[in-house]
C-alpha cells in the first residue's frame, strides 16, 4: 500500500494570488511524496494577473479553479503550513497549533491606478519572491526526510 502524500498547506488573504503562486511552485518541485493545497481567509475571484505571470514562468493554473477556505481543508490531513498574509498567518496560528508552520511576508501586488504594465511588474516580484522562499522550502523538506 502506497503511503499517502504529505500534504503542505498555502494561505493568504483571498486564495487568489500569493497562496496560488506558492501551491503551484511547489507542485512544480516538490520532493517525492509531497503535495501542495492552498486556501484563503476568504474566498476571492480568480485574478488574470496571477495567471499571466505564472504562464511566464511555466506554469499553467487551472483556469476553473475555485478558491478553497481554511474550512475546505482537514487539519488532520496537513502536515506543514505557510501563511503568507497577515489575515492568513493570524487564523493559520489558532487553526493548525500541533503542525509546524511558518509565516512569510509576502505584500499584495495590487494598486488600482495603475495600468497593465506596473500592475504586471508587482506580480512579477511578488511571484519571484515566493519562487525563491518556495525553492529555500522545499531544500529543508529534503535536506529533514
């Protein structure tokens, strides 16, 4: 019987931009018998931003992902949490007490009077930084098994 796969849990505020990006790098790389789900605070929409940077970086989201809440996950099932936002790392704290977890602060990208190309560019830093925490990440995990 194969075991099941340790399971790594991302959350931020909306479940639609820093916890997509980390779930989706750490899928990418992850070491062997390791998977990632990610969730919000709140459920928020899908946002096209995050897509195209991701694209860039060779990762194809699902683009009839829902956003998934705290609530949609068993803490039972998780063996290591990341929170990325504020609002994330302060439910992530009293929901996930015995599980090992760590918090990154990872800002939002967004400001509305911005046009396409800066709103581009602040996606682009904050995908490259969670890329770099995720690769730091998943050396721990490998270096620990």
């Amino acid at each position: 019987m194969q075991k099941p796969a340790k399971q790594i849990l991302f959350s931020c505020t909306l479940n639609a931009i820093r916890s997509v990006m980390a779930e989706g790098f750490f899928n990418r790389i992850a070491p062997e018998g390791w998977h990632a789900g990610s969730c919000g605070v709140i459920a928020g929409p899908t946002d096209g931003f995050t897509f195209a940077v991701m694209e860039e970086a060779g990762i194809a989201l699902d683009v009839n992902r829902q956003s998934k809440l705290f609530t949609d996950y068993n803490v039972d099932e998780i063996d290591y949490a990341v929170s990325l936002s504020v609002e994330a790392q302060f439910h992530l704290d009293s929901w996930v007490m015995d599980i090992p977890h760590e918090h990154w602060s990872v800002k939002e990208p967004f400001s509305a009077d911005e046009n396409r190309e800066v709103q581009l560019a602040h996606y682009r830093l904050i995908r490259d930084e969670i890329s770099t925490h995720i690769g730091e990440l998943v050396t721990r995990i490998t270096d620990n098994t």
